[in-house]
C-alpha cells in the first residue's frame, strides 16, 4: 500500500518536472497491481512523448523516472554503462 500512496502523492510532481502540463488523475482503488499502475501511467506519458523507465534497484521498492521518447535507448544505455538495469517493463 505504501507504494500507491506513494505514487498518488509524488505523481503530480513529477508529471510536471518532466514538463507536462496536463494533470495525470491517480486513485487507488485496488484493482491494479502497482506493475499494471505503471504500465498505465507509461502509457498515459506516451501520449506526450515521454515514458516512464524502470531502475533495477535490487530491492522490492518501484524505482524509475520520467523521460523524452526519443531518449529511452539511450538512458538504458547510459544506466548500463554505471551498472543499473533499466526498462520499460517493471522488474
């Protein structure tokens, strides 16, 4: 549960850090696992050319970040070259 709260209070902002204007509406109503939640807002982001990525932290918390489109490879690359696993998919 700790991780819905989480993402209800920080999504906002970082939805508008990244530079998107439109508000991403989040309530957990748990239906969702917190994998399909993230599925869903990457979605939501594609629609703005951006995406969200997942970090492989090594623990069982949900870590990732927002980015343009047209970066993912190359932040997957570049969390490769400091040794961190990143993707689209949820660990």
């Amino acid at each position: 549960w700790k991780g819905f709260d989480g993402f209800e209070y920080l999504v906002p902002y970082l939805v508008s850090a990244s530079g998107v204007k439109e508000t991403y509406a989040y309530r957990h109503d748990g239906t969702l696992s917190m994998p399909q939640v993230l599925a869903g807002f990457d979605q939501w982001l594609a629609a703005f050319d951006k995406r969200y990525l997942h970090l492989d932290s090594g623990g069982d918390e949900y870590v990732g970040f927002i980015t343009d489109a047209d970066q993912v490879e190359a932040m997957i690359e570049l969390a490769r070259q400091a040794g961190v696993e990143a993707r689209l998919e949820s660990f």
